[in-house]
C-alpha cells in the first residue's frame, strides 16, 4: 500500500561492499543491519537441495545427496556456489520427462571435484581452436585480480583479448548460451559477468604472471585502498598472501604501503617483511600510524608497534608516546612504555649535547620508564646541560635510582669546572626528599673540608625534605662562607623558595596530616592545582586500598588489606619503608608530632616513627577499628567496631576517656574547640566534651550517619541515610536541613561558604552555607562514597563509575577527569603541590601539574 515502509534485502560479495556507499543518500539507513553469510553446515545443504529441487518438481536420490554433500564438505563447511553448480550440472544430464536424479547418473559424471574441475573445459569443446583461444581470453578478462567476478563490456574485452568488436560480441554471446556468462543491461549497452564466482576461481591458471601483477595494483589494492579510507576495512590474509607473492614487482604509493602496514600487523601475516618498510612511509603518516596502533584495541596491533618503533622517525613519534604517559587507560600508558624500552639507547644517545628539546624529551622518557642503566648519562646532563635540561634529568634520576644518582654526584663534586660542580651539588640537593640521600648528604656537608658546593647541596636536601629549620641554618653558615659570586644567586633562589614553603606550611598547604585534612574534616585546602593533572607515579600495594592517603612532610602514608602500612615519597612513589600489621587496614593514618597513628581491623591502634618507620606503641582499643584517628598532639580520638569512642595520648597510646555507644562508629570523630562529635547509624550524631568525653548533646539523624560529621567555624555538617544534609550549631540547633536525590554516601566538605557532599546514585551536589540553597548538581556514572575534596576553586572526588573529577567549585562544571575502569572509594588529598588518591583497587597515585617538555605534541 501507498505509505507502507519498504524493505531492501540485498545480498552482494564483501568486495563490492563499498559501491553500497553510493546508495547513501536515496537510502541512509543502508548499513542498518549487516549481516555476512557464512558456508552451509551439511544439514543446511541438504536442505537446500531438497527445496531448490522441489519448486522444479525434481528430486536426488538420496545417494546422491549423500554423497555430493560428503564431496563438497570442508572443515569450514559447504560453499554454496559449488553446492549450486553441481546441483545445476545433474540437473541437465536428466532425460526428458525424468524427475529423479539417480545415484548412476552422479556415478558416470561425478564426484563433485571431477563435476567443477571440469566444467570450462567440458563446455568449450564446442569452440574450435582459434576461436577456443578468444573464449578462454574472454573469461579471463571477466576475472579481477583476487579471484572475483568482474564487469566488463563488449569494446573493452575486444581490445583486451585482440579481437574485433563483432567477433567478440558474437563469442560473448556464445558463453551466456553456454552458462558461463551473464548479460546485464547498462546505461551504455551490455555488461557481461561470469555466471558463478566459482569459475573465476577455475580461470585462475589461466591468468599469466604480467596480467595477474597489473590487476593486483589496479583491480585490488585501488579498491581496497578506497574501502580503508571510506570504512577503515583493512586487507584480510588471502589479499596480503596475493600481493605478497608480487611485492618484488609492485611500485607502492605510500597510502598503499600503509594499509599493508595496517593490514599485515592485523592478520600477522609476513609481519617482519611490512613492518621492515615503516620509513618508507611520510612522516606525518608515520606519527598518525603510531597514534592508531598505540591507541587500538586490538593486542596484536600494539605489538606491531613494538616491533617497528625501532625504524621509525624517533622525534616524529616521541611526543605521541611521551603523551600517552599521562593516559588514564593503563593498556595505553603499559604500551607506550614497553615500546619506549625498545629505543632506550637511542633515547640515551638523544642527551648528548644539541637540541634542547630533544634532550628533554629524552631524559623525560628515561625517568618514565625505569632505565637505570642511563644513571650515568643523566647524571652528566645535570651537570653540564642547559638549565632546563639538567631540570628534566633531576626528575628522571629522582625516579630512577635516587641512591646510585647520589653516589655519582658526590663523586663528580670532586672534580670538574666550578659551574659543573654546583650543578651536581643542585641537582644532589634535588634527591634529599630521600631521608638516606639526605643523611648522607649531611655526612658529606658535616666533614671539616667540605666545599661550599657540598653544603649547599645539603641545604638544598632539607629544602626537599621539608626540614624548614635546617634548610635556614645551614643556608646562615653559607651566608659567612666564601660563596663565589657567579653561584652566589644559587643562595639567593634557595632562599627565595624556602620562604615561600614557610608561608605554604603556616597556611596549611604542604601537609594532609590525616583523614578529611584537619581534625575538623573541612577537606579544603586554599592551594590549587593547574589542571589538568598528569599521573605523576604509581604505587601498587599487595591487596585492595580502602584507606585515604595521609601526607606530611614530602612523605605519603597509607594503609592496606595487604597488611601493611606504606611510607611512599611524595616526589617519586619510592617506598620509604613498609610496616607489617596482623590485621587488614581499612582506616586512613594520622600524621601527628612526628608519628603515624592507624587502627586495623583486629581493634589494635599503632604508633611508628614517621621518618623511619620504627614501632613506638601498639594497643588494643575494640573488635575493630574502620573509622580514621584524628585530633592533635594533645589527644588524638577513634571509634571501635564494638560501640566505642575514645580520646588516648599520643606518646603511649593510655586511655584519656572512654564513651560507649549503640552500634559500630565507623564515622571518623570530628572536632572543633571544645566539642567531639562523633555518630553510629543507630544513634546518629553525638557531641561529646573534648576534655572528659561528657555527652552535651545527641542529634536523631533520618536513616543514620552517612559518612563522618564536619565541626568548622560553629557549624557541624551531617549527611543521612534518608539523603538529608543537615547543618547545626555547636548548641544543638538546626540552622537549614537539606535533600539529595538519594542517601548521602560520603562526608561533607565545607568551603568559600559552600557545602559538597556526594549521593550514593553518583550525585554530587553543592549548598549555601547560610541558607542551604541548593547551587548546582554534577551526576557520575556510579555512586560516590569517596568524600569529596576542595582545592583552591576545584572539588577533586571519585566515583563508582571509575573516574576522578575536577568540578568548578562555583558552578559545578567539570574541569578534568580521570578514568580508570575501576570504583574509587579513596578520599582525595592534595598536599605539596600534589593530588594523591588510591586507584585501581590496589594502587597509590599521585597526580601533579604536566611536566613541561619543550614540544611534547
């Protein structure tokens, strides 16, 4: 009927798929629904023998169905065109009026092989010789150069095969009376095509070498090369076998070369022969190939990339693969790192003295992918580089090797032009972040006969090491020492930065010293983050990371399932020290007067020495402790599994007070002035006295605690079970109460006069201080218990859904995202300059602004 829809069932082969495009625009939904036949299992074919037969009143004896079908089999199963050629040969050996095919008709013009083996020559027989020389030439002209059927037209075939127009036309009519050929009527008169695409198969002895080399370059690569460039199809095997065979003959154009690059690495065929030509290729094609097999799903094609790095044009793709460094995808960033090995010394070869960029680039490269063996080399680049080379090499060597590096670079303040040795002694300061760089250092700076170039470098390692005092009073010594006055503004910068770190530690911005940030959990830090952030370093623990990263003094702490409490340098992941518990450790440390403070969840709270990570005290305080310490050098404050709240020394962990509640307190106590509040999911938030643990105050929460409570400036933040926000004074009374789509899953932050909290529907969502107006929503792709964290105008918090986000703290916009694949339950913290966060289930990372590389893209 007028109106109805019209559907198009259209069956063509996979080479002349791409014509399809040209039907595009009458029919846009084309390639809504393809679909590739494959061949015929034996039932499939018997089947279609007996319904093909039937509509013509016909039908074989079962023999012979049995039989052609067992001939025809292959592992992969019945190709129908020979199914159909066979069929249509015993068709026409029956006799006039018979309707059954008989098992000794198959007998005497059988088996199936012999039936198309034979078939040309069979129906030849009627040309004589002359004109059976024109025939063959004919069939062979309708044949592509990959086996396949081809449309030719009468003027085109005579010029081909030699013959005239007439003649031809009256031999090609011949061959469609005979069923080898097919007629079709085009816009400018007849095309003829082979009957079956099996007999192109069978002319292919025919063709000769000349013509099977001048139809591989013009029939198959032109039209494969315009199937890659519309639909990105590459070559399969039998096409790369095909041109294989005539690579010697063939002359490439560079487009070409690259789809058989492509294709070879696909189908891993001759990989070593392609690849081998990979410079033949343009440069800008080199760098667009190395970005799609860097990038491509496919293993086999990343590993194409490993084996063909070695010929590429090195500076043309180092930037595409110094960029995937900073990938979220942990496939990409494990590539580009494998393939960055297969080049190291050609990377360690790039830091001899010439382009800057390139120098950086390479020492950039070197840190990133753990070449120790390149110590030496970059140790002389920081002593004889250019300012901003010698920069990039001190970041690989503090990756690398921190302890070989300082053993080279104490030995080379011996020796050397003064300008080199205070290079050395800059670039030694640089590792002092390392406690036993630094002692060492400081044995070497403490010797009566130390140069001004030691001492400065033991200034430097204090720097480094946030030893503030220190840094000021071995920089006073240098200030009497004979300093010569071209490295006197080494002094006048170290003093320059160490003020400026003294007014980051009086603000707060060096240190995250425990759970939430301060004992009042605000999570805010008024020190930003240039976004986007670059991962900085990966650090994988033996077991899942529930806990959040504490950080104090260029150090990193945290705890694990695996047992054990880490100490990671805040500059390079380099594991300080590790100490082993009896027990899993879910809560976050507490970095307090020196020491390190965690509860496990066999109810023991621990005490170590932060710098070195010796045990100080150990003491059981419940079943379990999940919920994170916090307080100050006075009283620090934990809950228990079994209902317990506690206030205890830091110096021996005694017991200052103890109050019992109903359920276990998993929310970390917060605190501000005088008041403790702490809350269960049975009783909800409860306000103790600091000093005597005395309760002044509880509060019914809808559907219990949801997270930790927050005690800032006179305000106590609470998120709910039932989804509510609510926030009270320090007396008990409600100031606004506020609802989220869903039940409050992390602990609210509080900054510029706005409160963040996350949903467990993957809301997150920002309210008045004042007023509890809802100011803007961000939704995720999974829930969000990770609490959020407030840095400068950025809210850092992760999700469920594997990614970590940077949202404009004003409007809700997102700024960065890292996507990992794995849910983030870690709390963000930011410190020194870096954002550090437990990712992947059981990695530590730290993130920081991108390192500037001259050109990296």
């Amino acid at each position: 009927m007028p109106g109805d829809p019209v559907h198009v069932l259209l069956a063509i082969q996979r080479e002349y798929f791409v014509r399809l495009a040209e039907l595009l625009p009458a029919l846009p939904t084309i390639f809504q629904e393809v679909s590739e036949l494959k061949r015929l299992s034996r039932e499939q074919s018997e089947l279609v023998i007996r319904r093909s037969l039937g509509r013509f009143r016909v039908r074989f004896d079962e023999l012979v169905t049995t039989h052609l079908v067992d001939d025809l089999s292959t592992a992969e199963g019945v190709l129908p065109v020979e199914l159909q050629i066979c069929c249509d040969v015993l068709f026409q050996h029956l006799e006039e009026g018979e309707r059954t095919v008989e098992y000794d008709i198959y007998r005497r013009i059988g088996p199936a092989r012999r039936i198309l083996d034979g078939l040309l020559e069979s129906r030849l027989r009627t040309f004589r010789w002359r004109r059976h020389t024109l025939a063959k030439a004919a069939l062979v002209n309708c044949v592509t150069a990959t086996r396949t059927k081809a449309l030719v037209r009468v003027d085109e075939c005579a010029l081909d095969i030699g013959a005239d127009r007439e003649v031809t036309e009256e031999l090609m009519e011949e061959l469609v009376g005979l069923g080898l050929l097919r007629r079709l009527s085009g816009e400018d008169g007849y095309l003829y095509e082979l009957r079956h695409e099996y007999l192109a198969q069978s002319l292919g002895p025919w063709l000769s070498d000349v013509e099977g080399e001048a139809k591989d370059v013009d029939d198959l690569l032109h039209r494969e090369l315009n199937n890659f460039q519309r639909f990105q199809m590459l070559l399969d095997k039998e096409k790369l076998r095909l041109i294989h065979q005539y690579r010697r003959r063939l002359t490439l154009t560079s487009d070409e070369l690259d789809l058989l690059i492509r294709s070879a690495a696909q189908e891993r065929y001759e990989v070593e022969y392609w690849l081998a030509r990979v410079n033949e290729l343009t440069v800008s094609q080199q760098m667009v190939l190395c970005v799609d097999l860097l990038y491509s799903p496919e293993p086999d094609l990343r590993d194409a990339l490993r084996l063909m790095i070695s010929r590429l044009d090195h500076q043309a793709v180092l930037p595409t693969l110094l960029d995937s460094l900073r990938e979220a995808d942990p496939v990409v960033r494990e590539t580009a790192i494998e393939v960055l090995r297969e080049i190291d010394q050609n990377l360690v070869a790039a830091l001899q003295p010439g382009d800057v960029a390139r120098q950086q680039q390479a020492a950039y490269a070197l840190g990133q992918i753990g070449a120790r063996h390149a110590v030496p080399e970059l140790v002389e680049t920081a002593r004889h580089g250019a300012a901003e080379v010698r920069e990039q090499a001190v970041e690989a060597l503090a990756e690398l090797d921190r302890s070989r590096s300082a053993d080279l670079l104490l030995r080379s303040l011996r020796s050397g032009s003064r300008g080199s040795r205070w290079n050395a002694a800059l670039a030694l300061g640089r590792l002092g972040r390392d406690s036993g760089v630094r002692e060492r250092i400081q044995r070497e700076a403490e010797r009566p006969e130390a140069p001004e170039s030691v001492v400065y470098a033991y200034a430097r390692a204090c720097l480094e090491g946030r030893q503030l005092d220190d840094a000021d009073r071995v920089l006073r010594i240098l200030d009497k020492r004979a300093v010569p006055d071209d490295q006197r503004q080494h002094l006048v910068d170290t003093w320059e930065e160490l003020e400026a770190l003294r007014r980051q530690e009086q603000r707060g911005l060096l240190a995250w010293s425990m759970y939430r940030g301060s004992p009042g959990g605000s999570a805010y830090t008024t020190a930003g983050l240039r976004l986007p952030l670059a991962l900085k370093w990966e650090f994988a623990t033996g077991d899942r990371v529930l806990s959040s990263p504490a950080v104090a003094n260029g150090v990193v702490y945290i705890g694990s399932t695996d047992k054990s409490l880490y100490a990671l340098d805040a500059d390079s992941g380099a594991a300080h020290w590790t100490i082993p518990t009896e027990a899993e450790l879910h809560s976050t440390p507490c970095v307090v007067g020196g020491r390190v403070f965690i509860g496990g969840m066999d109810g023991m709270v621990h005490a170590v020495e932060a710098e070195s990570g010796r045990p100080l005290w150990s003491r059981r305080f419940g079943e379990a402790v999940s919920s994170s310490i916090r307080g100050t050098e006075e009283s620090l404050f934990v809950g228990t599994s079994d209902g317990g709240v506690f206030a205890f020394s830091p110096e021996d962990g005694r017991v200052q007070w103890e109050y019992r509640l109903r359920g276990s307190v998993d929310a970390s106590p917060a605190m501000d002035g005088g008041l403790v509040t702490v809350g269960t999911r049975e009783e909800g938030l409860v306000v103790l006295d600091k000093a005597s643990g005395a309760e002044r105050w509880r509060w019914r929460v809808m559907g219990g605690m949801a997270g930790s409570p927050a005690v800032v400036d006179g305000r106590i933040l609470v998120g709910s079970g039932d989804g509510r926000v609510e926030v009270l004074d320090t007396d008990g009374v409600l100031i606004w109460s506020a609802l989220l789509d869903s039940a409050a899953g992390s602990s609210p932050a509080l900054a510029q006069g706005r409160v963040f909290v996350g949903g467990v529907d993957g809301e997150i969502a920002a309210f008045r201080l004042t007023t509890g107006e809802r100011l803007w929503t961000f939704r995720t792709e999974g829930a969000v218990s990770a609490s959020p964290t407030v840095a400068g105008k950025a809210v850092f918090v992760g999700s469920h859904g594997g990614q970590l986000f940077a949202l404009d703290a004003g409007s809700g916009r997102p700024l960065w995202r890292y996507r990992t694949g794995y849910s983030i339950h870690s709390t963000p913290a930011v410190a020194d300059g870096r954002l550090f966060v437990a990712l992947r289930y059981y990695n530590v990372c730290a993130f920081a602004e991108p390192v500037e590389v001259e050109d990296m893209r």
